[in-house]
C-alpha cells in the first residue's frame, strides 16, 4: 500500500474509489487490470534523482492499450544535501489502437508535495483527418521538477498540437506548435519540426532531422533552466520492429544546440522501448533513454531515465 505523506485525503479517497471500482469489476464479471508497479526513475548531471513508484487499479480493462481505472504513486526528489517526498492520485485512460498508434491516453488527478496540492493532468489525443494527414493535441500539467521549483511551488501548464504529414510511403512531415506557462509568469513558444525519410520500410530503419526551438519572455529565475533562446538541430536514426509479439523501437540522435548567442554545442540522444504483446494477461511497457544537452550546469547537461508499467489481467 502507498501512503502519500501529509496528505490523508489521498489515502482515504484513494480507498473508497478502489472499493467502489473491486466491487464494479466483480459484479461485471469482466477482465481487469492491476497495475503493479509503475516505476519512474530519473537522475542527471547535477545528481538530481527523481523516483516514482505506484499501484493501480483498471476495473475496465481490454488491453494493456485500453483501460480505465485509478492509480497512485509515491514520489521521491533528492540531491546528495536534500530530499523531499509526495505523493498522487489519478484518473487513468488508455485508449490506443495498436495498428496506427492513434488515439487517446489521459491522466487527471491530485499531487501533493511540500503541504501544497495541485492538479495535474496528461492528455494526449490523436486521429486521422484522411489516408495521409494526422492530428494530435495534448495538454500536460505538473509540478516543475527541480530542487528550487519544487521548493518554491513552481508548477507549469504545456499544451499544444501538431499534424503528421505523409507525402509518400517513405516520406512523413512533423510540425508541432506548443506553449509553456510557468506559474512564476515566465511563457515559452515551442516549434518543433521533424522530417522521416524511411530508408529500410521493411527492417523498420528510418533516417530523421529535427529541428527545436522555444523563446521565454522572462529570462531570469533560478527556479529552472531558462534561457532567453534556444535552438537545437539533431540527425536521429530510428528503428521499429514486431517480434513475436512484442513491439521493440529504438532512437540514436546527434545534433547541435544554441543557446541564446553562445557557440554551438553537441546534443545527444538515445531511446529504447519494449511494449508486450498487446492481448497478454501479463502486459509490459518500458522505455529507457539518455540525452545530453544544456541545462544548469552548462552546455553538457545529461539525463537519464527509466520507466515501466506491469499490468496483470484477471477474470
């Protein structure tokens, strides 16, 4: 059992919900998900850790891509001198059609840290406008993950949308439009453009360029790495295969970023997922990754992350 700490309104809503949805579930008599656990783990550069940890409950569930239920975790911040934990419960929907990728996956829900509460969110939905044109619009709302955002109770609302373009079966067109709002006032225009040339359709290998780039209006805080420009360009190859079963894709990029009218640095990026096969009673999802960019410490700012959901099915 998780128990989010200075919070007991979590804790006993949390159980009243898991009641009401055990007691659904078994009047139904339909399959349904326990989602135990989900990890998220982070650390970087400047030996900032971040660790979720969480259970849940999907008392309508068909597949590891389409469920509804609640889940909670357990998050702990730290460096080497500090450390802080929380906690948060959420609404959760996944509603993916594991053909074309499109569809919707959304979180809503309660975090608390430092005897603050907020509301956060996740929401992504996708579709096809026709055969060869896509849309998605997401909207993300949180906590800003560093030692003086969190102390300071710094949150941030991202949304935005972007189109998938494919002109032919080996070329596909990326744009994304988004904005940041901090709750410190500062706003952040984000750009994204990406361009996917398929080199080998049937080994799953494709060739891409990304460009980035995202302007502030305040360029003093020290509550998060913020520069008043920056711009990024990477080459990325990507991979994406089935293999019995499972869906396996990888990211390997190397590029060049600016920021503001500093010379150009090199950026790196790497990315691995694995998702089960879809119709399993035990169903797996988990993505690792590492990037290096700029950030606090300077232009050579690493990241890395690991992340999974283990669900099991029951009848």
């Amino acid at each position: 059992m998780i128990i989010i700490k200075n919070s007991p309104q979590f804790l006993l809503g949390l159980l009243l919900s898991l009641s009401s949805l055990s007691l659904l579930a078994e009047e139904a008599k339909e399959p349904w998900g326990l989602m135990a656990p989900t990890i998220f783990a982070s650390q970087d550069s400047d030996h900032f850790s971040v660790t979720k940890v969480g259970t849940g409950l999907l008392p309508f569930y068909k597949s590891g891509q389409e469920y509804l239920g609640i889940q909670a975790s357990s998050n702990r911040y730290s460096n080497p001198e500090w450390a802080k934990s929380g906690g948060q419960v959420s609404l959760v929907q996944r509603s993916i059609n594991s053909a074309s990728g499109l569809g919707s996956v959304a979180s809503l829900g309660v975090s608390s840290l430092y005897g603050r509460e907020l509301l956060i969110a996740d929401m992504t939905y996708s579709a096809p406008i026709n055969q060869t044109l896509s849309y998605e619009a997401f909207l993300f709302r949180d906590w800003v993950e560093t030692r003086n955002s969190l102390t300071n109770g710094i949150s941030h609302n991202y949304y935005g949308a972007s189109l998938e373009k494919r002109f032919s079966p080996d070329w596909t067109l990326i744009g994304l439009v988004a904005q940041q709002k901090f709750s410190d006032d500062n706003i952040r225009n984000h750009l994204r453009a990406k361009v996917i040339y398929d080199v080998l359709p049937e080994q799953g290998v494709n060739l891409q360029l990304r460009h980035r780039q995202y302007r502030n209006s305040h360029e003093v805080t020290e509550n998060y790495f913020n520069p008043n420009e920056y711009d990024e360009n990477m080459v990325v190859m990507g991979w994406r295969r089935k293999l019995q079963g499972w869906q396996l894709s990888g990211l390997a990029g190397l590029g060049r970023q600016k920021i503001n009218d500093d010379p150009y640095t090199t950026t790196k990026l790497l990315e691995v997922e694995a998702v089960s096969p879809i119709f399993n009673r035990i169903f797996l999802r988990s993505k690792v990754g590492y990037s290096d960019s700029a950030g606090f410490g300077g232009p050579d700012y690493s990241y890395r992350y690991f992340q999974a959901d283990l669900i099991f099915q029951f009848n």
